[in-house]
C-alpha cells in the first residue's frame, strides 16, 4: 500500500513531470512566437520591398512614357533660347524674315543684358535668363508689316514686341513707312 511518503514522492514525480512538460511547451511555444514573429516580420519587409518597387517600376514606366511624348522638345526650349554670347542666329532670322516679307532692315540695335526677376542662379537652379532690349528698324508698307509680324510671332525663339511705331510721311499706311519695333530678347546666360 501506499504510505504517505511514496504517496508524496509519487505525487512530486508527477507533477515534477507535468511541469518539465509545461516548462518544456512553455519554451518550444516561446521559440515558435519569436520565429513567428521573424517570418511575420520578413514578410512585412517583403511587401512593403514589393510595393516599393512597383511603384518605382510605375514611376519609371511613366518617365518613359513623358519623354516619349517629350521627345526633342527640350532641344527645342534650349534652341529658342539662346546663349547671351551667340545671339547671331536671332539677327539672322529678324534679317531674313524683313528680306522674305518685302521690309527693308534699316538697323538693330541691342541694349545691355540685364536679369530677368525671380532667376538668380541658386544652387541646383538652371543657368540665369537674361533679356536684352531691342530696337529694330524697318521700311516698307502695311501689309508686308502684318506679314512680317505673323512670322515674328512664329519665330523659333523667346522674344516679345514690347511696342510698335509706324511713321507714314502721308496719310495712308499703303505706302512706304518707317517702322520702330522695340522688343525684349531673353537669353541664357
């Protein structure tokens, strides 16, 4: 029979081994959360790594997309824009458009380059916009004046009339008169 004494060593057995087996589930339980935890963890990593990079995949595929449409489009804004040292090709399409429209050039006169407000040169801003006031003289009629006006408008470069005399020495515009243009040229520095 059982006597108190190896009732309780039995019973201390037992629950000495229930409580390893707790233990012992206790820390296999403990190991699995935290390799848990670590998978969850990787995985969170991953899609936020994925969705990074399918909106960089997006931006990209949009970039493309903008240059295509782009195309040489920054050529052109860098063409009608021309370096303040070489503005010769300017002088030649005023010349030529007066020539082409029956105007006779009688002169083209440039003022200082000054800065154009709002563009100083900061650090990582593009190069500074200068403009340069001209005055240009032209002869010749009424018509071939607003022909030459649509073509300035048309002009492959960034420049305004500012303001427009015409001096008729008789009455009609239909004949020949003396035409002042003072207008702004901008340019890169």
């Amino acid at each position: 029979m059982f006597t108190r004494r190896g009732l309780f060593i039995e019973l201390t057995k037992q629950f000495g081994r229930a409580a390893i087996t707790l233990l012992l589930a206790a820390i296999i339980i403990f190991f699995m959360l935290d390799r848990v935890a670590k998978i969850s963890q990787s995985i969170r990593e991953k899609r936020t790594a994925a969705f990074i990079l399918v909106q960089r995949n997006d931006l990209i595929s949009k970039i493309k997309n903008d240059l295509s449409v782009v195309g040489v489009g920054d050529a052109k804004i860098e063409e009608a824009i021309p370096k303040a040292d070489n503005i010769t090709k300017f002088v030649d399409v005023v010349e030529e458009m007066a020539r082409k429209n029956g105007l006779e050039q009688q002169s083209l006169k440039f003022e200082t380059f000054s800065a154009v407000p709002d563009t100083d040169n900061k650090e990582g801003s593009p190069k500074k916009l200068l403009k340069a006031a001209f005055t240009l003289n032209l002869s010749g009629g009424i018509d071939p004046l607003i022909k030459y006006l649509r073509d300035f408008e048309h002009m492959p470069y960034l420049a305004s009339i500012a303001g427009l005399r015409i001096d008729t020495p008789n009455k009609s515009w239909d004949d020949e008169s003396r035409i002042s243009i003072n207008g702004l040229l901008y340019v890169r520095e």
